[in-house]
C-alpha cells in the first residue's frame, strides 16, 4: 500500500526517499513536530521551516502483530510497530526490526534506517545493542 | 428549578453475524422499540440523533421518514464513533432543556459485522499515510498501543486485561443479549494466542449487526412515563490538546496511560453534584479490555495503577463495590459502539437489568470512547 502523499507531507517523504528525515520546527515557538501539518499544534501560529533530525530515540509504546488483519501483512506476521520518542521531541510511528523477541521493549533504544520499496521509502528502525 | 432531562426509553435489535436487513431497517425497529419502552406516542418524539464511521450507518432524516415522526425540531447527524453516545445523549438533554425539543431518539444502526468493519477501514485523514503503508491498520492496535504503555508505567500484566475480561463475561452469561455467553476463566484465557500483542482475542470487542437506541425526554414528561426516569444528572465531552489529524492518530498525545476520561472526570462530578465516592455502578465503554482499566482511573474510581489489582479482586462484579459493564460490555453483548453502554445504564439505574440487576444502582458513571477524546454521562435515579 502506497502512502497518500499530500500537500502537507510532500517534503517528509521525499526526504525519506533520499534516506534523510525531515520534521517541521515552528518558526513562532521552535517546536518541533509530527506529522507535517499547516499549523504548529503546541502555538497554533503557521510557518515552519524543514530541519533534518538524526533518527535515533526511544520506544515509547509498542505493539506486536501476531494476526495480521489485512492480506498485505500476512508473510510479514509477527512483527513490531512502535511509537518512537526521536531524541529531538517529536514521536513517528514506524515498524522495528526483527520480529520483538530480544531486545525490543518499551525504553529500548532505536535507530533509524530507511526500507526502500518499490515506489516510496519507509523509515523504520533497528535496536541499538 | 432548572428543568432537568432523563432517559426513558431504550431499545434494541437482536445482535447477529448476518442481519441480511438494511441499516435503515435495523436503525428504525431499534428506535421504534425505544419509544414504545418509553410509552410515549411517535408523533411525540420531535428529534433524531445518531453518529456513524465513514458512513457505514443512515442519517437522521432517513429514520424520522420510515418511523412517520411528524415534526422534527433537532436532527443530529455526527461523524464520530465510540466517542458519541454519552456526548449525543448530553446534547439532546440540553436541546430538550433548552426547549429545543420534547423528546429526542438517540440510535446507533450498522451492518457492523457483515458490512464494512469499522476495525479496519481505513479512515480518511491526513494521518493515515503514516499509519496504512506499515501494517498499522486497524483500531485495535491503536488501543493496544496504548495499552502497552499503561501496563509499562503501572506495573500491570495479562492477568490485569484478562481479569476484566473474565469479570464481564460472568456478567454476559446472563444477558441473552450477549453474543459471547461461553464462561471464560484465567487459565482459557492466557492459553489463547495473541491478536496483536497485549491483546488476545477476548480483550477485544466482538462485531455485530444491530442497533439501538435509547429515548431523552424532560423530566417532568418522564415522569408521567411508564418506567422510572434516569436522570440525565451531568455530560460531558472532551478532546484534550492535539487530538490529532483524524480518529486514529494518536502521534501527538502525550500520555497514552491516560485518555478523555482523565480531562472531565472533575468537571463531570461538579456538574452532578456527586464525586467518585458516590458512584455505585459504571458502564465503561470497553472497545478493548485496556481501556477499562484507563477509565476506572481517569474517572477516579481507583486510584493510579490501581485499577487492575481491583478487577482481579472482583471489584467490578455484581456482588463487588462497584459492578463494571453490567451487560458483559462490548467485549462481551456486542460492539454497538457504546450506545448499548447508555442503554445498560439506562436499564440498571431504572432497575431494569433483570437477571444481571444490581442492588445499588441510584448513581452510575457511564463512558463513551477510548483514547483521546469521549464522553461521559452520569445517570441518577430520580431523587
């Protein structure tokens, strides 16, 4: 399934397409943010300015999918989706390496690395030994 | 006196796997019956309120035209999901206060189980990109996502979801109503396999085609009415801060140990003139077991981390300090999207549970909705 780019969220994935992640920080309050939106979610004031973050952070929540619950993601069963905490703020959902039976837990460290399918690139992220 | 609104009536179809009938059908005999069980005459009932997911259900105009309603002063459609029912019954109590309207119909009507599954569509919005393409891609995961952290931050475990499942499935056995009936124990449940992991299958709702409805009249009018009124006593809806992009994005929440509940409980309380000590029975809506256990604390009905050490003493059932889901919940009667929530309510603070009827049932909490934003009411009887 292909992500639904739209105006907002151009510059996102074609950023991941060039393996670089690029968040929006608001050019009011400095914040930064996901995912890409016309106004900052914390002061509400719009313009924001693209800046490029180094991809590593925490597993803040994460689930493992034993059943897969739609027919793309059956050879794929079980694998880990998590919410990670990147080291500037801002929280992305992204699968996690390997299938979660060693390492992979809440507060786990993470680091980024960039799948590319066939017509866009996804981010997801590996446990730091 | 302020005028003061209450539900009077509540109705239902049977909950099935295949209905092979038109939502229109299903909304219009669910609300049908609601009036009749209030005893109020159709051409009484001058508003029609009810909500639905990426329209899988009929819009108000389209009840009111098969149910021949005369007039209608309030028609209210809205796109929302579990985190209507409360909110819709608070609004029609506040339209029926304000004279808007004398008697408002609350429904919920889907082929939720042989039409489109609101599990897992895939809802429109700008934060479905991030979600669909990785395999995140139904509530479920939302929910249980959420659920992980709380269980992390707690120190809760398996024994504390499945411990709500157990506590409601006893309460299922005797609802005929209840689409899984079947006892369920601990050792069943930790045997059976994860869905998506910390969920089983018996921590997740189950689907059904069906409807219901529940009616909101005056308090005055209601007590004329055939059965005792459940005091419409305070409601309350809230979206905490960045709510997100559409219903399952859930990126810029803070604190997933914590949903709506947590952001009204106080204003819930004041508005009723009660506080959680006061509280004899609640209704909480139950997508998943997880939020459950978030809803007894946010609504401070345990305290912090508390919640699952509480249902696995048997807190919550029928003979327990404050029975739960008195029904068997949607985890165990059937996912009709919290409006069989309202109607438990409705039929327990009335004392009409029949055999699932518990003793104290003068003050209830019930709840709509699971993460970042819901609804809640509390019903009274009527003193």
């Amino acid at each position: 399934m292909l992500p639904l780019v739209d105006l907002e969220s151009r510059g996102y994935w074609d950023a991941l397409r060039r393996h670089r992640i690029v968040l929006q920080r608001c050019d009011a309050c400095a914040r930064l943010r996901f995912p890409p939106m016309p106004g900052c979610p914390y002061c509400g004031r719009r313009g924001h300015t693209e800046v490029e973050v180094r991809g590593r952070g925490r597993i803040y929540a994460m689930v493992r999918v034993h059943r897969a619950l739609t027919p793309a993601m059956v050879g794929e069963v079980p694998y880990v989706v998590a919410v990670v905490e990147l080291d500037e703020g801002p929280r992305v959902i992204a699968r996690i390496d390997g299938d979660g039976s060693a390492g992979t837990h809440i507060d786990a460290a993470v680091s980024a690395r960039f799948v590319d399918h066939d017509d866009w690139t996804e981010l997801r992220f590996e446990v730091v030994a | 006196m302020t005028p003061r609104a209450a539900v009077t009536g509540v109705g239902y179809t049977a909950f099935t796997r295949r209905s092979e009938r038109s939502v229109l059908d299903l909304a219009a005999e669910a609300c049908a019956a609601a009036i009749e069980d209030a005893g109020l005459d159709r051409a009484e009932v001058d508003g029609v309120a009810s909500f639905m997911v990426m329209h899988d259900s009929v819009p108000c105009q389209a009840v009111a035209t098969v149910l021949g309603l005369p007039s209608q002063r309030l028609l209210l459609d809205v796109d929302l999901g579990g985190q209507a029912p409360c909110y819709l019954v608070g609004l029609a109590a506040a339209a029926v206060k304000a004279g808007m309207a004398r008697n408002v119909v609350v429904f919920r009507a889907m082929n939720g189980r042989s039409g489109g599954r609101v599990g897992t569509m895939q809802f429109d919005g700008m934060g479905a990109q991030y979600r669909y393409p990785l395999g995140y891609d139904a509530y479920l995961m939302y929910v249980a996502m959420w659920a992980s952290r709380f269980l992390y931050e707690t120190g809760g475990g398996p024994e504390d979801l499945g411990a709500v499942a157990i506590a409601q499935r006893a309460y299922a056995e005797r609802n005929a109503r209840a689409v899984r009936r079947e006892p369920l124990d601990l050792a069943a449940y930790l045997e059976a396999p994860y869905v998506v992991e910390p969920f089983r299958a018996a921590d997740c709702t189950i689907e059904v085609d069906g409807a219901c409805a529940v009616v909101v009249s005056s308090l005055d009018r209601a007590r004329d009415l055939r059965h005792p009124p459940a005091v419409v006593a305070a409601s309350a809806y809230r979206a905490g801060p960045r709510p997100g992009l559409d219903i399952g994005d859930h990126l810029l929440w803070g604190d997933y140990t914590r949903n709506y509940t947590s952001l009204l409980a106080a204003d819930l309380y004041e508005k009723a003139g009660v506080g959680p000590r006061d509280v004899q029975l609640a209704e909480i809506y139950d997508c998943f077991s997880s939020t459950v256990l978030i809803g007894l604390e946010g609504l401070g009905l345990c305290g912090r981390g508390e919640a699952g050490a509480f249902v696995r003493s048997g807190g919550t059932a029928a003979d327990g300090p404050l029975p739960v889901n008195t029904h068997g919940g949607l985890l165990a009667e059937g996912y009709l999207h919290g409006m069989n929530t309202v109607a438990e309510a409705a039929l327990q603070v009335q004392g009409r549970g029949g055999d699932r009827q518990v003793v104290r049932h003068d003050v209830c909490a019930v709840t709509s909705g699971a993460l970042m934003d819901g609804s809640a009411l509390i019903l009274t009887a009527d003193r």
